[in-house]
C-alpha cells in the first residue's frame, strides 16, 4: 500500500476531515469574495469609459507585482506563525509576526515613495497613452501610493489562518467586499449634493475598504482572548537575525511568484500575435477557469495551516496525511467543476461572446481543462503544503521548470513558430501542470520537506 493510498485509507478518522474542511471552506469563501471584488470594482468603472477600463487594468499589472512579494511574506507568516503555535510557542509566534509587520512597513513605505514619485513613468512604460493615463494615474496614486494596507492585510491574515482561524479574514472580507461596493458608487457617481470623483473615487474606494479591514484585522491580533496576540505594548525593534530567517522562508516564495507572474506577460504577449479573437478567447477561458481554483486554494490554506501545525508538535506523519487528504478533498471538488466546464461549456463561453469563432475556441479550451483538474489541485495543494512546511525553495524551481521550460518555450514553438492556435496555447499549459503537478507530488511522498527547519 502507497503513500497516497494511506492517507486516503486514514479518510475514515473524521476529525482530521473536519478540521480541514473547517480551514478550506471560510477560505473558499473569502477567495469568492476578493474575486467579486474585483468584478464589482470593473463594473462600476466600466459605466466610466473605455479609458478608465484600461487605467485600471494597467494598474493592476503593477499591483500585481506587489502582491507577489506581499504573498510571499504572508506564506513565511503562515509557515512560522503555524510552526510555533504548533509547538505551544505563542510568544515566539507574537514575536516572529512582529517583525514581519517591521519588514512589511519598511518595504510598504518605500514601494508608497517610488509609486508616488515615478507613477508617470510606469505608467508609460507599461504602455499606456496619452488618454488612457490621464485616467490611469488618479487611480493608480490612490491604489499604489498607499498599498501598505493591502499588504498589513495579507500578513495580518496570514498569522491568523497559521493560527488556525480562517473564519476571522473570511469575516472581515466579507465586510470589504461591501464596503468597497458601497463606497464604490458613492465616491465614484457622488450622493445628494455629492459630484463624485469619477476613476479616483474607484481608488479610494478600494484603499478605504482595505484601511477599514486592517483595522479590524489588528482589533483581532490584539485581542488577549484571540488564538494568539500581539502586544503593542512590546518590543518592536528590529532583529535582523529573525529578519534573516524570514526573508529565507519569503524570498523564495517571492521569486516563485515573479516567475509566475513574468511567464504569464512573456506567453500572453506571444498570444497577442496570434490575434485578436484568440486573445479575446483565451482571456474568457481563463476567466472561467479561475473559479476552478478556488476549492484548490482553500483547502491549499488548510494544508498549510495544518501541516506546519503538526510539524510543529513533531508528528511527522500526522504532517504528511493532512496535506495528501487535503489534496483529495480539493481534487474531488475541483474534478466536478471540471464535469462542468467539460458539459457546458457552449452556455460558459455564450455567457461572454455571440462570435461563433469565439465560443468554439473556449469550448475547446474549457475541455482541455477539464480533463486535467486532478494535476491542477496537486499544483495549488501540495505546493500550499511544502510552503506551510517550510519549503519554498522547491516550489520555486518547480515553477521555474513549468512556466519557462515548458509554458513560455512551448507556446513559442508551437504557437509562434508552428502557429498551432489557441487550442495548443492549452495543451502546452496542460503539459506544464502535468509536470509539475507529479515533481510536486514526487518530493511531498519522498518527505524531505518534512525535515525543513524554520527558527
């Protein structure tokens, strides 16, 4: 009997599913809610214009950045914060979570100077014209300038999850969610005797709904009766020693991320060239497919919360069955979702396009898809769990190996050279998911990761 075959073996002691499912599904839930955000936010700017549609499109491929590094400082929050609460350690988690909000407000205040004084700048280096940043940049210096709040939250909601309270950040998004709706549409179209501010109301909109949230999240963090606290009252200078040891767990991560990110811009570009219509496509296809991902990163939060927990308290083993039930869990989620797109695919993609062309391209796409949502849970799960454990070098050079060895040269090949269409664009992903989904679960059953050492 495997591994893989034990843990699911293991299925049958309930409490271990109940504590799962108790982490993933206020985590689903509060991925819903930042993706309805979003879809909030564009709909309201979109009664704006087609230049206020692209400010706040070129923002985001900035902010996305950001929240890169954001993110990988909320995995070290998660892996050390759940470590240390893991092995009863609540002062040292208080303590780690402390200076990781001192890095966080230095890298904050700088990235807040550099949008400030170079907002023009990006802007036109991201290609923006002359239209399109005369309504980019309102938004952009609300948005970036004080991005220090969307990072206090990320981290503040990672230390809670790692504490095992997904509930709390599930809660008080929720909270922005409406916040930021009802903020939208006052200081964009203005109220009574109230104008508005048209595309900067959007950014202050989004910037207040994430002050009001951080606000609620420290309220949490220094409750005495939370799962753990941290004490204003305390020490907040800087170690550079424990600094050290966090930017080990976070630079990694980061760099993971950047990976990610630079990839997706490098074969998007090649996508263009192929044309309009296959972007268009290819765009909504993956619109579609990111509502699969939801289940595979909520229970992607409850492996890692639980897994470094249990490395935590020195069982080993406990460590390695939680990230591969959790895995299960979300693969059975993720493969309905699949069946879904696989059927209806037709009505998804009708729901975006009337163009024939289009829709039959996001068929084809939306089944590609569908047959490998098993590969995608690993590739969401399992990396969540090596993350949550202290690994984060591997994950990155996985990523390295999947998106520029296999996405970015295969699209290249295929698409551009060969001139294979959208379709191929697909496979070449599916191929990459493949891979990396089965080195991923090569290094979690051989268990090194189990031997990480975080301080």
């Amino acid at each position: 009997m495997n591994e893989f075959t034990k843990s699911v073996y293991k299925f049958s002691k309930f409490d271990k599913v109940k504590n799962i499912f108790f982490l993933a599904i206020p985590a689903i839930i509060e991925n819903i809610s930042h993706v309805f955000i979003g879809v909030v936010d564009i709909y309201f700017v979109s009664k704006l214009g087609t230049e206020a549609i692209a400010g706040v499109g070129i923002t985001n491929l900035t902010m996305n950045v950001y929240i890169a590094f954001f993110m990988a400082f909320g995995i070290g929050t998660t892996a050390l914060v759940s470590r240390h609460i893991g092995a009863n350690e609540k002062e040292k988690a208080s303590y780690v979570l402390r200076q990781i909000l001192l890095m966080n407000l230095f890298i904050g205040i700088i990235i807040g100077f550099t949008n400030l004084i170079f907002s023009k700048k990006i802007l036109l280096f991201l290609g923006a014209d002359a239209k399109t940043l005369e309504s980019a940049i309102p938004y952009f210096l609300a948005v970036s300038v004080p991005s220090i709040f969307l990072s206090m939250n990320i981290i503040l909601s990672s230390a809670l999850r790692g504490a095992g309270n997904t509930k709390t950040p599930m809660n008080i998004a929720l909270i922005a969610n409406l916040t930021n709706a009802i903020l939208d549409y006052i200081l964009i179209f203005g109220i009574l005797n109230f104008n508005g501010f048209g595309i900067l109301g959007a950014g202050l909109a989004t910037t207040l709904s994430r002050v009001i949230s951080m606000i609620f999240l420290f309220q949490k963090i220094t409750n005495k009766k939370s799962e753990f606290y941290i004490s204003i009252l305390e020490s907040w200078k800087l170690d550079f020693i424990s600094a050290k040891a966090i930017l080990k767990l976070s630079l990694p991560a980061a760099v993971e991320r950047l990976i990610m990110r630079s990839g997706q811009v490098v074969y998007g570009s090649m996508i263009i060239k192929i044309g309009t219509e296959a972007y268009a496509a290819h765009n909504i296809a993956g619109t579609i497919e990111s509502f699969s991902y939801l289940p595979g990163m909520g229970f992607g939060v409850a492996a890692a919360t639980l897994v470094g927990q249990s490395l935590g308290k020195e069982e080993k083993e406990n460590a390695q069955n939680i990230g591969l039930i959790s895995y299960f869990l979300a693969t059975i989620f993720m493969v309905i979702i699949g069946i879904i797109f696989y059927i209806y695919a037709p009505e998804l993609a009708k729901l975006f396009t009337k163009d024939d062309f289009i829709i039959n391209q996001v068929v084809k796409v939306l089944r590609i898809i569908a047959l490998f949502q098993p590969f995608l849970a690993i590739t969401l799960v399992v990396t969540s769990a090596l993350q949550g454990a202290g690994d984060t070098k591997f994950p990155m050079y996985s990523s390295l190996i999947g998106i520029w060895g296999i996405r970015v040269l295969g699209v290249y090949i295929l698409c551009v050279k060969l001139e294979y269409g959208l379709p191929a664009v697909w496979a070449v992903y599916a191929m990459d998911i493949v891979v990396r989904g089965i080195i991923l679960m090569v290094r979690y059953l051989y268990g090194d990761w189990k031997n990480v050492e975080i301080k």
